[in-house]
C-alpha cells in the first residue's frame, strides 16, 4: 500500500499496490516510437506490468495500523513478515497467466532486494535484521529455482526462447522497473510536492539505454525527455482513497472502504532533449 505524501493538515491519497500497478501498465501500452523500441511480447510485457503487485492483495486487505501515523502501513514501512507474504504472490499469480509472465515477477521480486540487478543503489537485502535473514534467504533462493525451472519450460519452444536470451530478458526487466518507478513517481508524492526527476537505464533498443527527465510543467502536465511514448499528450490516471490518521484501534479497513475514491489523471507531452 502506498500512503501518499499531503500537504499539513490534508487528508492523504492511500493507493493499494493493485491500483499502483494498473498505471505502470497504462504506460507500458502506451511505449515506443521511432526511437523508443514497443514492448515485445507486447500482450505479455502489459501484463505482467499491470500486475507485478497482486501479491499485495491480502495485506493492503488487511489494511494493519501504523502506530506512528495513525495511517496504514506504507510500502517501505510494512513490517518484514508482512513483505513475505507479498514476495511470492506475485510470481505466482503471473506464472498462472504465462511462464513469461511469472518469470519477470519473480526476477522484480527478487531485484527489489538486490539493488534492482545492479540498477539501484538500495540493496535491501544487506539491511534485512538478522532475526528475518534465513526466511528472506529461503524466499529468495525459491524465486531464483522458479526462475530456473520457468527458463527451463521457455526454452522448449523456438520463439519463447529468444524472450529469454540474457540481453532481451533484462532489456524487458528494465522497462517494468521503469514503468514502476515512473507510476511510483506520482503516486508517493503530492502533485505540489513533486519535482523534476531522472529515469536511469531506461531502454531505447536492446543494449542501448538512455536517461529520462521528467518534469512538471503545471496544472497536471509533466514532461517527459526523451519521449518514450507512442503519441504526444497522453493521459494516465490511478485511483487512490482520502484518508487521514485515525487513533488506535481503528478498523482501518472498513474506514478505507467508506473513504471517497478518487483518481488523479496526469498528461505526459515531450520535453525538450
């Protein structure tokens, strides 16, 4: 679950990850030009990005209290236990819809705690407590046997084959980590709070990685350089739900399902290289 930032005494947007999915997924249908290579396997590459999170199902449920917030447990806070019970899920429900699938989750879930294969510096697993350090290993070493034995499956055939040679493979990683991370730009900070960012490694054509600068430009315009996108001027919107803390021993499940849905839409046009 994702607690949005809020400017003082505002009520915040509380994104479930199923919903912050569904915008990584908008962008990934909406990517590639003349410069910008589309996704391929297009249908699956859109899948898998709309729902790398489902795992998150059963915990944003749940909805569980942070004490010193008085808000649900934002992402980078659920407590360790809380996170293991996602890591897995995802893998699995994606695997169900094509080996492919479930191998890109798996390698999202077990790059989120290795640096993101090399492309960030947070490397969650050497900041994991000691008490939590053979079940994360355990989950890991799990994911790496799936991932193992979905190539293994991919290979069989001819065309599914060439999805998992090393290049290709981590050129399709690195567009869901984009598609992540530029989701995750709107959705942990408040619109006035937000300001110009950069993208790494996103991929232009297999082997061929540029940055991207976003940049807000007003009144729900952000621009993009370079523009990855098939069309200039495109919207992307996400549903989120207002809420602002309760004191202990509030249900906050059953206040997050009375709290007003809302949907921001935002309009992404090219910058300036």
């Amino acid at each position: 679950m994702i607690i949005q930032t809020a400017p003082p005494n505002e009520p915040h947007r509380v994104i479930y990850q199923v919903d912050h999915a569904r915008m990584s997924g908008q962008f990934a249908a909406a990517f590639g030009n003349t410069q910008f290579a589309p996704p391929e396997p297009r249908r699956l590459l859109i899948f898998i990005t709309a729902h790398h999170d489902e795992g998150w199902r059963e915990t944003d449920a749940a909805a569980l209290p942070d004490a010193h917030t008085g808000l649900p447990y934002h992402l980078t806070q659920t407590p360790l236990p809380e996170l293991l019970k996602t890591a897995a899920g995802s893998p699995d429900f994606n695997q169900q819809h094509h080996p492919y699938c479930g191998l890109l989750s798996s390698m999202h879930t077990y790059g989120l705690y290795h640096g993101r294969y090399g492309l960030s510096d947070k490397i969650f697993i050497n900041i994991v407590p000691a008490e939590y350090k053979t079940a994360v290993q355990t989950m890991l070493d799990g994911e790496l046997a799936r991932q193992a034995n979905l190539k293994t499956i991919l290979a069989q055939d001819a065309e599914t084959a060439a999805w998992i040679e090393p290049e290709r493979l981590f050129h399709n990683y690195k567009l869901l980590q984009f598609f992540d991370t530029l989701a995750l730009y709107f959705q942990m900070v408040h619109p006035e709070a937000r300001s110009q960012t950069q993208f790494l490694n996103v991929p232009r054509q297999v082997g061929d990685d540029v940055t991207i600068t976003i940049k807000p430009a007003g009144d729900g315009v952000y621009q993009l350089a370079p523009y990855p996108f098939a069309e200039d001027g495109l919207t992307f919107s996400y549903r989120g739900r207002l809420l602002s803390p309760y004191p202990p021993g509030t249900d906050l499940a059953a206040a997050l399902d009375a709290a007003p849905v809302v949907v921001e839409t935002v309009t992404i046009v090219q910058g300036e290289d």
